[in-house]
C-alpha cells in the first residue's frame, strides 16, 4: 500500500483499480479534472463516501476521490492535512476500512 501525502491537491485521491480490487462503495457525482501526481489530466466522477484510514495512532473518515494514479494507491491532499495537525513523526499505514453510513 502506498499513500501519497501532498498538499499541492486539494482533495483525497484513491486509485480506481485499488477500489475494485477491495470492492468499496462509491457513489457518482457530475466530475471534475484532477491533475495526477504523474502530470496527466483525468475526469474524475466517482467518490467513496467514508473511507477509515488507520496510520499509526491517528484514525481519520473522510470520502475520496476515485481516480487512475499510476504508482500511488492513495494521495492525501489538503483535506486531510487540515484535519490531521496533530499529526507528527513517522506515518505507516496499518488498516483501513469503509464504514456504512
């Protein structure tokens, strides 16, 4: 598992095939065009609506955004800097799950 922390994007990315592959909900919207962490342009038209990312002692729900992110299963952007400033040291990724609403 791989997560990309970047507060150049503005939302929480997840990666279409990682999506599938773990067979999460995700729900449909209008879209918009996200630039990846590879420089291409993608439309991006679904979201999961709560995900639960478990790193270390920090929990947090939030939804993501799916998209196609070459080499990156997840990127964290803005969003989820701003809810975790308590965040400090070194970051794992230890579980993650979806939550019904």
């Amino acid at each position: 598992m791989s997560i990309l922390v970047d507060s150049r994007h503005t939302h929480n990315f997840i990666d279409a095939q990682l999506v599938q592959r773990r067979g999460l909900t995700t729900t449909e919207f209008e879209g918009f065009s996200v630039l990846v962490p590879d420089d291409r342009i993608v439309q991006c038209t679904r979201y999961v609506p709560s995900l639960t990312v478990v790193m270390g002692n920090y929990s947090m729900t939030d939804h993501f955004f799916v998209v196609n992110v070459l080499d990156t299963n997840v990127v964290m952007g803005v969003q989820w800097l701003g809810k975790s400033r308590q965040i400090g040291g070194n970051l794992r990724w230890s579980s993650w799950g979806q939550r019904a609403n």
